[in-house]
C-alpha cells in the first residue's frame, strides 16, 4: 500500500529537491567507496597473511630438515671419533716391534728361523 501511495505523489521540482538528491548521491557514492576501499583492504590484508602463513610454514619445513641433517652429522661425527680413537690406538701398538711381527706372521706368513707355519681354516667343515 505504501508502494501505491508513493507512485501517485507528485515530485517537485526545487532547490530543496535538487540539493537533497545530490546529497542523497553523494551519499551513495561515499557508501560505495567506502565498500570499495574495505574490500580492497580485506584483500591486502589476506594477501600479507596468506604470504606470511605460507613462509612460516616453509620456514618450519627448512627448520625440520636442517634438525634432521644436524642430528645426522651428530650420529656421524660420533661415529669418525670412535673410529678416530680405533686409530689411535693401532698407532700406539704399531710402535712396539712385538705387535708388527705378529701381524707380519699372521697375515704375510713370515717366520722366525726353523718356524714352519700352517694356515688353518677359520670356518668348521661342513660334514
């Protein structure tokens, strides 16, 4: 009904008319802008999160990795200073003359005068 009643009003046409349309547009225009401008905001703002969400989590995955390979040359080192201990004890025994010539009779088949060596197998026969 108020639909009905508003079409069968008359518009006049002054001054008070024209400077109420123009704010009336103004108005939607700010509105507009505004809505604009909020849009935009919220994009920029989505934008910056996304890109930091998206280097926080390559920045956890690279931090994964480097822990990984660290604790990997951890167990490596340990390993290279165990083996670096072996070493050195094998240069200690190779300085007393007694252990050079045992490994010499054992592995080069050197003997002292009137020795005879035999070579016996390791492995248990199999029958």
């Amino acid at each position: 009904m108020a639909k009905g009643q508003s079409e069968s009003v008359a518009r006049l046409d002054s001054t008070y008319m024209k400077h109420y349309d123009a704010y009336v547009d103004r108005h939607q225009r700010k509105k507009k802008r505004l809505v604009r401008r909020l849009v935009l905001f919220a994009l920029l703002v989505s934008i910056v999160a996304g890109s930091m969400v998206f280097y926080h989590f390559k920045q956890q995955s690279l931090y994964a990795d480097k822990q990984e390979h660290y604790e990997q040359l951890q167990q490596e080192m340990a390993a290279l200073e165990k083996e670096e201990k072996g070493l050195e004890q094998e240069i200690e025994l190779l300085k007393d003359e007694e252990y050079v010539l045992q490994i010499a009779r054992t592995n080069y088949f050197f003997s002292k005068e009137g020795e005879i060596i035999f070579k016996m197998p390791d492995e248990e026969p199999s029958y």
